[in-house]
C-alpha cells in the first residue's frame, strides 16, 4: 500500500503565494510546513480517502 500520509494530502494544507514566493502553511496548527513532512494530525482530504480504499480492494 502507497504511503499516502503528509502535509499535501491533509484538509489543512494550503498553499501560500506571495511575491516573495510560495509558501505552505497548516491551516489547523498555523506553521509553516512542506509536501512532504508528516505529522500525527493528518487528516487525509476526500479524494485521498476514497484511493485509500480503492486499493485496499485491489489487494
């Protein structure tokens, strides 16, 4: 099974751009984050669930 668990696939994740650049944030704690860190407050967005369980029922 695909590790689907970090920031990007959270309901909190959002992306903040600015003229300095882009930026994410956790919208839930208010830090800032990356793609890719992993924390144990992951709640995984409505399409991220539903491939979660399609492959379970390909296993």
């Amino acid at each position: 099974m695909k590790d689907y668990h970090f920031c990007a696939t959270c309901i909190h994740f959002m992306v903040e751009k600015t003229d300095k650049g882009t930026g994410y944030r956790c919208k839930r704690l208010g830090y800032e984050t990356h793609p890719k860190y992993k924390f144990n407050c992951w709640n995984p967005k409505e399409h991220i669930i539903k491939l979660m369980e399609k492959e379970k029922t390909t296993e």
